[in-house]
C-alpha cells in the first residue's frame, strides 16, 4: 500500500508558501512537537532559514507513528487550504501525481477510490467507502471490511426506505443488496443503455445474466468477509488483497444502487 510519506512532499511544498513563523504555526496546530523546532528562530543575521525549519520539520514527521503521521497530514492540509483556498488545485495536481487525494477531509490512496469517482454517491455511503479506504490505509483491516459493509447497507436501507421493501434488517446482506438491486431496477437500466449503444440480443442476455450473478456473487464475497474477518477488535485472521477486493466490491454495488 501507498505510504503516508509518498503523501507528504505534496503537502511539503504547500506548507513552503507559508512564511517562517506561519509555517510553525500550522504545522503545531496539526499537532507537531513545537519543541522540536523551537531552537530555530528568524532573525537578520544568522537566523535559521525557511529550508532549515523545513528539514526539521521534516525530521519530525519522520518519528511520528503511521496514526500521528496520518492525522498530523489531515489536519495540516486542512489548515492550509483554510487558510491558502487559492493552492487547492495545485495540491491535488500534486498529490495525485503520488497516488493521493484529499476529499471530504480525508486523506485517501487512489488506489483504493477517486474521489471524484464517489462525488454523486449518497453522502453516507461515500463517508463510509472513505472511512473503509482510510483504515485500510492505516492498516486497519477489520475496520475497513466493517465500513465497506457500512456503505452497502446504506445504500440498500435508502432503497428499501424509497420502495417500500419493509425492514432490511431482517434479509441477509447479500439477500438485501439482490432486493435492493431488483427494486432499483439495475439489470433492466442496464439493459435499455446497451440497446441504445446497438448490443444485439444474443450479447445482452448472456452479459446481462452474468452481472447479475457477478453482483450477487460479491455481496456474498462481502457478507462472508464481513463475518470472517470483519472483527472491531482486530483479532481474527485476515488476508489483505480480500480486504481490498471487498472494498472495490462495495464501491460497484453502492454505485449501481445510487444511479438513476
């Protein structure tokens, strides 16, 4: 997985614009130990440069935990574009170019979502895909196999909320994403949209019939998942490229029950 400190030259080079003591100022209130910086002060002869403050700051990013690491970054970039709202663009040029993205004040690996991929998701089921993708980047695993499943049950309880399909509590997971799906009116969607692009027959039906299964088959891939190793403690055995796949699971099954 993307390390947090890929993401930080990004970051670095908006922090830069800052002056001497602004940069201080940001970097303590994202939670940096002032004290480690503190011996460098600008004066007119002999006093430490913006590059010095820089490379200490840079020294104490580097002993901070992943945790620290990654709150110390989320706030901070909070912080500047608070403050700098004209250096947006610039930073997410930056930080996708490493393989990150900022969105709804979380900092994400695209490797996981696009943000801009999940702007037209109901707002709660986005929160969780990007909860699920910000455990999985602080290596919480369990956690973000629990999210992932949080942003699929979202997305089926506005469905069953929407039309009428009573309480989604009482189907299993996989049996309310195929409701919820049928309710939606996904496959058939689907199906006037190939039409329309010329697909004869003899392609939409078998296409047609392996989305479907393809659909059902990853809620069930979820729904075991999600009992298997899905543990808020962190104590059950999990494997990481199934947790990943769990969450691009999610993804496909929350967008195919948000469209319209």
């Amino acid at each position: 997985m993307t390390s947090l400190l890929q993401a930080w030259p990004a970051i670095r080079t908006s922090l830069q614009k800052f002056s001497f003591y602004s940069m201080k100022e940001v970097a303590g209130l994202a939670g940096l130990d002032l004290t480690a910086v503190s011996h460098l002060e600008q004066k007119p002869e002999k006093g430490a440069t913006i590059g010095q403050l820089m490379t200490a700051i840079d020294g104490a990013f580097g002993r901070m935990t992943p945790n620290e690491q990654s709150r110390f970054l989320t706030i901070l970039t909070e912080e500047i574009l608070r403050r700098k709202p004209e250096t947006q663009q610039q930073l997410a040029e930056n930080l996708s170019r490493l393989g990150w993205a900022f969105a709804d004040d979380a900092l994400v690996p695209i490797e996981v979502f696009d943000p801009e991929d999940l702007a037209e998701l109901p707002d709660e089921a986005k929160r969780d895909l990007l909860k699920a993708a910000q455990r999985f980047r602080d290596d919480d695993l369990s956690g973000a196999i629990s999210a992932a499943c949080g942003a699929v049950d979202s997305a089926t309880s506005l469905v069953y909320q929407i039309s009428h399909l009573g309480d989604p509590g009482s189907a299993s997971f996989q049996e309310r994403c195929k409701r919820a799906a049928s309710a939606k009116g996904v496959i058939p969607a689907l199906e006037q949209q190939l039409r329309a692009l010329g697909w004869p027959d003899s392609e939409i039906v078998p296409f047609k019939k392996n989305l479907e299964g393809a659909l059902t088959q990853g809620a069930y891939v979820m729904q075991t998942l999600r009992s298997k190793m899905g543990d808020v403690h962190g104590t059950k055995p999990i494997i990481k490229p199934l947790v990943f796949d769990s969450l691009k699971w999610a993804e496909l099954l929350v967008r195919s029950l948000s469209e319209r």
